[in-house]
C-alpha cells in the first residue's frame, strides 16, 4: 500500500541539510556516550567475590570510595606486571604523590 | 557498532519522520537505534488518514512504537507552543490548529516520567521552538545518515529512499536530496 503524502506543505517549511547533518551528529554523540557508558558498566560488572572485596576495602576505611580501589588495583597491577621500567616508576611516583 | 548500545534511545516522535519511514519501507532503521517511540494519540488519526493506520499498528504490536495520551493541563500547553510556532519567522501556517500534532509531541517529549532523550521534527518552526525549549532534536534523515556512518547505506540507496519518500509527496528538495546524499558518500569514505 503507497503512504500518501504528509503534512509538509513547503521547501520552506522543512528541515536544511545542515540540520539534518547537525541531527546525525547529535545522534551520533548520544550513541557514543551510551557506547561509553556501557563500556564502564561491564568493566565495572565484578564478580561478587570481587565486589564483596572491594566494599570491604572502603568500609575499613583503606580506600574512600570504589573508584579508589579500582584506580588503586589497576596502577598495582600495571607496576607488577608492565615490562617498560620507566613507565612503572613513573606510575608509581604518581600513585605516591596522590596518596602519601 | 556495540550492540549494547543500539536500541538504546527513547524518543518521541511527530507525523513526519513515521511517514517517511513508512514511506521507503525503512522502519527497522528506526528499530535499530531506538528502543522506544512515543507518539500523542491525537496522531493516530492522521496515520490513518494518510493510509499508514496498519503500518503503525504494526510498529504498537511489536512495541517499538508507544501512544500516549495527553492530560488536559498538556492539551492546553500545547496549545501555546503551537501558537509559539506560528509565531516563528520560518511557520509558513499562519493558523495555529496546523501545527498542533507537532505541539503535543514536544510536550510528550517534556514529560519527564517517560525519559525522553530527543523528539523527532522536521518542520523548521517546530523545530525552533522544541531547541528553545532545550529538546534535542533529530528527523528521519539524521537517521539515515547515521546508517550511512555504518556503512548500512550508500550513497545511492539513501537517494532512492529519499526519492520514494518524495514520490508518496514528503517535501524533499532536489537540492536537499544532493547535500545529503553527498554527506552519506562522505561519511562512507
């Protein structure tokens, strides 16, 4: 079945390519934050044993707030496992100089 | 692109861009990025006036589309963005009652219990006043573009879609059908 034709009555009255790009762009952006978003939550999906851990590591007081165990865990782990010594001295200088 | 994030936007939609969808037989690229559509009921009539009523009950079933009726309180609020519109420099409909399909859909896209990201729009006054009103906005080619950036459409598949559009009589310029085709084959390279 052919949809007739809509309201639009005019050149005048519709949307310009400029809009219509300024509309793909903006969608676009939406997408990518939600992409990004989503990206977190699944890094942030820990297994429960994990997550009990790192509750534990704020309510004793060691850590201020999640972010701060996991920031803490990841410069950890790159120190002890990274292969360029420069790299993890210079992490390290900045793990000490945020924490100390 | 992740497919978490897909189907991910919920939107309120006018006539216009449901219309062009329907028209080139393109609705799944509105299912593909939006996880909801909301439309006033009072657009449900002109669906079917415009031979689309079994289209959109379709798109109701399955769920995508969603119709929400307006309070009284939001009828007569959209009666003052329609007058809003008229008063545009770019409202070619001096009376207000034309664009009031429009003005109910950008106070469904205000109604903050339904978590509306954006409204889709494509006549230029209406638009104007939903920016005023801080809505983000998108149309049915913004759409297409964004397919065109996925490599799901080129060049000359968005130019017979907007072709067929226009063929069933949606108001799609030469000159507009160009600009955008080319920013398609841009967005493809």
């Amino acid at each position: 079945m052919k949809i007739s034709a809509n309201s639009h009555d005019s050149e005048e009255s519709l949307l310009t390519a400029e809009d219509a790009w300024q509309d793909y762009q903006s969608l676009k952006l939406a997408l990518t934050a939600e992409e990004a978003e989503s990206t977190i939550q699944q890094c942030l999906e820990l297994p429960p044993g994990v997550s009990a851990l790192v509750r534990e590591l704020v309510a004793t007081g060691i850590c201020e707030d999640e972010r701060e165990v996991i920031t803490r865990a990841v410069e950890a782990f790159f120190v002890a496992v990274s292969r360029r010594p420069a790299r993890r001295r210079q992490v390290v200088r900045d793990a000490k100089a945020k924490y100390e | 692109m992740n497919r978490n994030v897909l189907k991910s936007i919920i939107v309120v939609s006018n006539t216009g861009p449901l219309l062009s969808a329907f028209q080139c037989n393109r609705t799944d690229l509105l299912a593909r990025y939006f996880a909801r559509i909301y439309i006033p009921a009072s657009e449900v009539e002109e669906f079917e006036h415009h031979d689309a009523g079994d289209r959109l009950e379709e798109l109701i079933k399955d769920g995508l589309v969603v119709v929400e009726h307006l309070s009284s309180a939001e009828v007569a609020a959209a009666k003052d963005i329609a007058r809003r519109i008229v008063a545009c420099p770019s409202s070619t409909a001096p009376d207000y009652h034309h664009h009031l399909p429009e003005a109910e859909a950008i106070v469904l896209a205000q109604r903050e219990v339904l978590e509306v990201s954006r409204i889709l729009l494509e006549e230029r006054a209406a638009r104007q006043v939903a920016q005023q009103l801080g809505l983000l906005l998108t149309g049915f080619i913004g759409v297409l573009l964004l397919a065109c950036d996925e490599q799901l459409l080129t060049p000359a598949a968005m130019r017979i879609l907007l072709e067929t559009c226009r063929q069933c009589g949606t108001y799609y310029s030469d000159k507009l059908i160009d600009q955008v085709c080319q920013q398609c084959g841009e967005l493809g390279k």
